[in-house]
C-alpha cells in the first residue's frame, strides 16, 4: 500500500489530539463536581433592600464629588485656553491627574466592596 505523507500527518496530529484529550480529560472530569460545588457556595445572593439603598446612595454621593470636581477641572481648563501661562498649564495638568487617581480608587473601592460582598 502506497500512503502520503499528508495521511501520516493526520495520523500523527490526530493521535496527539487523543493523547492530549485523554490527558486533560483525566484531569477536568475529578475536578467537575468539587467545580460545581464552589459555585454553589459562592453563587450570588439577595441583597436586602436596606444594604442595597445604603450602597446606592453611597455610590450617588461619589459620582456627584466626582461630577463637581470634573466641572470644576473643565472651569479651568476654560481659563487656561484663554490664557497662556505655563505655570497655569502645570498647576491644571497637577490637578487633573490628581483627579483620575482619586476617581480611579473611587471606582476600584466600589469594585472590592462589590466583590467583597
């Protein structure tokens, strides 16, 4: 019998493939249950309508601090352009990154209090 080199790469791919599926296979089918097990642990639970209120009215009082200091930033950013002062422009650019990095822990608090939760 006369095979191709194409039919022996096939064989050899295709024997590799079981190979590693009888690998990983091994390993994910003992795994599954203790898997499920921990996502019904930690699945999501009903939060109560107090904590939830609490927890928005926080986060309202966060988003309007932010909104006041950005229209603040923009107010300056209005007078920059008018004037040309390179000690205005540092003093703004200072201040604008100021205002990411506290909007920035604003949003990653909001985050770890959620997945805390």
């Amino acid at each position: 019998m006369d095979v191709s080199a194409l039919m022996y790469i096939v064989a050899i791919v295709s024997l590799f493939g079981w190979v590693m599926f009888a690998m990983f296979g091994g390993v994910g089918l003992p795994a599954l249950p203790f898997d499920l097990l921990l996502d019904f642990k930690h699945r999501p639970r009903r939060v109560k309508l107090q904590e939830y209120t609490e927890k928005k009215k926080l986060i309202g009082e966060q988003a309007a601090l932010l909104l006041h200091a950005s229209a603040a930033l923009s107010d300056e950013k209005k007078k920059l352009v008018s004037s040309s002062s390179t000690k205005k422009a540092r003093k703004y650019r200072t201040q604008e990154n100021e205002f990411k990095r506290v909007r920035r822990e604003m949003i990653l608090d909001v985050f770890k209090a959620y997945l805390n939760d």
